[in-house]
C-alpha cells in the first residue's frame, strides 16, 4: 500500500460539515446526525446504507481513542466521494465504544467511496494526530461557532 | 474462483481496518484478535493465490472493482467480451491490464 502523505484538512472542512453540540448520548444517533451534513453535501447518497457500513466498521474495531475522540469510518458503496463531517458533543459525552467507559466529546466521520478503499489513509491520519494533540482539542470544542471550529481544523497542518 | 475473490476481498478488509487501527490508536497496535483473524484467514486462501495478492498489495489495493466498464485500480477501459466473460465464470476475475482481481457486482 502507499504511504499515507500529509493532507491539509482546509480541502475538507467547511462550516457546514461542522455540527455543534452535538446533544445525544447514543452512538448510532450521533452517528446519523453527522451523515446529515454528508448527505447535503452530495457525498453520501443513502443514509441507511452508510449507517449500516459504520455500524458494521466499529463492530470490527472501534475507532475511538483513549482520549475520548472517535474518528468512525467505512468504506462504502453509497459513497459518491471522500469526505468529512465533525461533530462537537456538549453535554457529558457519548458512550461511543460500550468497551470503554470513556466518553466521547469530538467526533469524525469519514466517507470512503468503495471503489477507492484507500483514499482516506492520509486524511486519517492528520485527524488522528489532531486528536492526539489535548491543547488543540481542547480548543476546538469551545468553538462558538461551526465558522470559527472549521477555521481551526483548516489551519492545521499535518 | 468468486469464492477465492471473495475471501480474499475480506482478507483485504481486514488488512485495512488493521491498518487504520495503527493510524488511529496511537500505541500503534492494532488488535491481537484483528491479527489473530487476518492469520486465520490467510491460512484458508491457497498459497499461490496468496502470494499474487501480496505481490500486488505492494502497488496498492489487490481488489478493486470496476466502474462503468474500467478497472479502478488502473483507470483502463475492460472489453466487454472480457467482462462478459469474468461474469460467466468462464476467465479469472482478473484486469487484462494490471492483473488486480476485479470484484464485479453483477446486481
């Protein structure tokens, strides 16, 4: 496979895939508001489909960190192209993996078409290591505003 | 063979998740049950089989479907008496070009 090179978040991120507070204690609720933004944007064509795709992804292994960020994604044929959504969970958090009792405060959902299986690696790993950075995370889920929390993601540089 | 495509196309799903788990968590690991099922199911798949696969997992994905007609592994237009024939069972589900097992969804 091909090494996976930096990705800048800006070609991705645009205020309207940024949900705030996000208010839901339930994974797949959380999970079908952020294919919303997908859907608007022509990225995802069925919803139910790419639910199902996710739902079945994170029985394979959650892709939720120790940190309390989740970065749910699946390839899928109701995938037009790849693509993003954020969301900001207020509130005390989603009980995203029921292994962990860790709460999940940001989430990341990833679009992967099905006939490109491996187009996701690079932009998987700068939000990876976004959520990796505590300070950086810290300071996104403060955001008043999707405009300001889209700006932010956009200035990071992998 | 579709059977042989089709255990390879989870083998190939699982080497991915295993992958993304190593970019996500950051300890770097990935599952040992991941790993535990991915050696299990290299163990089912026939060695020459296997050993076509892992030489193309070295350019990119070994599977790859075809869309309107062309492999999307190589962007190259498949003749349709080829893809004709991969859909009857009578060739390999293989690209005439770049030689990636082609997953065809014939629905």
């Amino acid at each position: 496979m091909a090494t996976a090179n930096p990705v800048n978040l800006k070609a991705f991120i645009t205020p309207d895939r940024v949900i705030l507070g996000l208010e839901t204690e339930d994974r797949s609720a959380a999970l079908e508001r952020l294919i919303e933004p997908l859907i608007a944007g022509d990225i995802v064509v069925d919803k139910a489909q790419f639910l199902e795709d996710l739902e079945r992804r994170e029985a394979e292994y959650t892709t939720m960190t120790d940190n309390g960020i989740a970065i749910p994604h699946a390839r899928s044929q109701a995938v037009r192209r790849l693509g993003i959504s954020v969301g900001l969970v207020s509130g005390k958090g989603i009980q995203f993996d029921p292994e962990s009792d860790t709460r999940c405060h940001l989430l990341f959902c990833i679009a992967v078409p099905a006939f490109a299986p491996t187009s996701h690696m690079p932009l998987l790993q700068a939000v990876a290591k976004f959520g990796r950075d505590t300070k950086r995370v810290e300071k996104i889920l403060v955001s008043k505003t999707q405009a300001v929390a889209a700006r932010y993601l956009a200035s990071y540089k992998s | 063979m579709k059977e042989q495509v089709q255990q390879l196309l989870e083998l190939q799903e699982l080497e991915f998740i295993s992958k993304e788990s190593a970019i996500v968590h950051s300890d770097g690991d990935a599952d040992e049950d991941l790993e535990t099922r991915i050696c299990k199911k290299r163990r089912k798949i026939p060695a020459d089989l296997l050993a076509r696969y892992d030489r193309l997992t070295q350019f990119g994905p070994s599977i790859v479907a075809v869309k309107g007609g062309m492999c999307v592994g190589c962007n190259l237009s498949i003749p349709q008496g080829d893809l004709n024939r991969i859909i009857n069972g009578s060739v390999e589900p293989v690209c005439p070009h770049c030689n990636r097992f082609l997953n065809i969804d014939v629905s």
